[in-house]
C-alpha cells in the first residue's frame, strides 16, 4: 500500500511518533484523522498540513463508545478507512513496591488500559470497517500498525506496568494477523528504543547524552522521523505481516 492510497487513523497523532507518521502520510499525499486529547497541538498541525487530508477527533483511545463514533466519523469523512497506526501511550514510571509502599494498582491498571486496551480497541473498530473495502491488486483491504517497545523484552526496574502493556502488544500481533489474513489486512506493530519523543523534553542535556551513549548504533536518540519511514516501508511491502520489528541501533536495556 502507497501512502497516496492511504485514509488512516493515526492515534496519538498530535505529537511525537504520531505527529511524524501524520506528517509522513500527508507529504505522499495519503489522508489522516488524528485521534488524540490534545487538541491545541492538533490543531497547530492541521493549520500547517491542511484541512484537505488532516482533521482531528478528540478520542480517549480507551473508551469503546468513542472509538466506534470516531471511526464511523472518518469512514463518512474519507469514505473509507484503509490504516491505523496506533502511537497513543504513556509511559509512567514505577516501582511495583517504592519506599512509600505497594503501587496504587489504579496506577499499573491506567498503563494498560491506554496502551494495551486502546490499541486493541482502536484495532478491533477499524478492522471491522476495513472488512468492507474493496481490495487492491494485491487482495489488500487494510494494515494495522501497533507501537510496542524494546521495554517488551528487556523492561527496567520501574517500568513493569510498562512493560507489560508493551509485551501485550507484542503478544497479539501475530494472532490478530491470523485473524484478518483472510480479509486481506495486514498488522504488523513496531518496537521503538530510545526516541526524541517530548518524554525526553524535560531531561537535562547530560541525562540525554548518556542516553545516546547506551546505544551501540547509530550513538543517539532515535528520531521519530526514522519511525514514520518504518511505517511507510511496512505499508508498502506486503509481505510483512504477523511480525514486531525493532527500531532500537541494537540495543538491549539494561536494569536501570
């Protein structure tokens, strides 16, 4: 699938992985609706690409009432949906007992209702409408693109919530592949390392240097550009399907 063929939802579309997928598709001239909460930052970024192939949706990712509305409203929007890069996510930090006792389990349960079950959420409504397009020359109807994360299989101290709701992600990319194979929709999902997200905005310049440090190449953060050309190499090679790819310069966490 071209980019140009492209009518996507884009979840967590107002800033980092998002924004730069959004803005990967519409410079191949593909269309997007960008589910987020941030509607400041989404706006900026349809007044800069254009109301002909952006707008935006408020969208609590986790909410199934809204999910359904929002992609019906995209389908009436584009006239069909034929891509869902989910890049929703937070990444709250921390330790399953701390010195001020056991994790608040409302805190663990927060992570994985917005990584893992809002993805899954966003991927069981939009599969369903791209059950109904017509194919193209190669019996494609639709792709679905997931971000796990390197912390799937080499999660740090702190991050167990984390990683659980990444390793979940991981867990059933090959299953939903399955799944759709028969319909000609592809899921593929993505496990970035360390990326220039706005995560990383408010750490101090030495903090980020050692960062790049641990990875072993290119030495730096990723950039979430380098994300959105993955995206754009997975649609467009068909025969990547069912699998997790790692976007990391080789690297492999360590504890801390």
């Amino acid at each position: 699938m071209k980019l140009a063929d492209m009518k996507a939802i884009v979840t967590g579309g107002a800033s980092g992985l998002g924004e730069a997928t959004v803005r990967r598709i519409v410079e191949q001239g593909g269309q997007v609706a960008i589910f987020d909460l941030n509607k400041e930052k989404a706006q900026k970024l349809i007044e800069e690409l254009g109301e002909e192939q952006v707008f935006y949706i408020q969208t609590d990712v986790s909410d199934a009432n809204q999910v359904e509305q929002n992609v019906r409203q995209a389908v009436e929007r584009f006239g069909s949906v034929n891509a869902a890069i989910n890049c929703a996510g937070i990444g709250t930090p921390g330790k399953v007992v701390s010195k001020t006792g056991p994790m608040p389990l409302e805190q663990f349960e927060k992570v994985i209702r917005i990584n893992l079950v809002g993805s899954f959420n966003v991927i069981r409504v939009a599969a369903a409408a791209m059950q109904k397009n017509t194919p193209n020359e190669d019996g494609e109807r639709g792709i679905i693109i997931s971000t796990a994360s390197v912390a799937a299989y080499e999660g740090q101290i702190g991050q167990a919530a984390y990683s659980a709701s990444k390793g979940g992600i991981v867990s059933m990319t090959l299953p939903i592949a399955r799944e759709f194979a028969r319909d000609g929709i592809r899921v593929m999902a993505i496990a970035p390392g360390l990326m220039k997200t706005p995560m990383f905005d408010g750490l101090p310049e030495a903090a980020v240097e050692s960062l790049s440090a641990s990875v072993p190449f290119p030495a730096r953060l990723g950039k979430p550009s380098e994300y959105a050309q993955l995206v754009e190499s997975i649609a467009e090679n068909a025969m990547l399907n069912g699998e997790v790819i790692r976007l990391d310069g080789a690297i492999r966490m360590q504890p801390r």
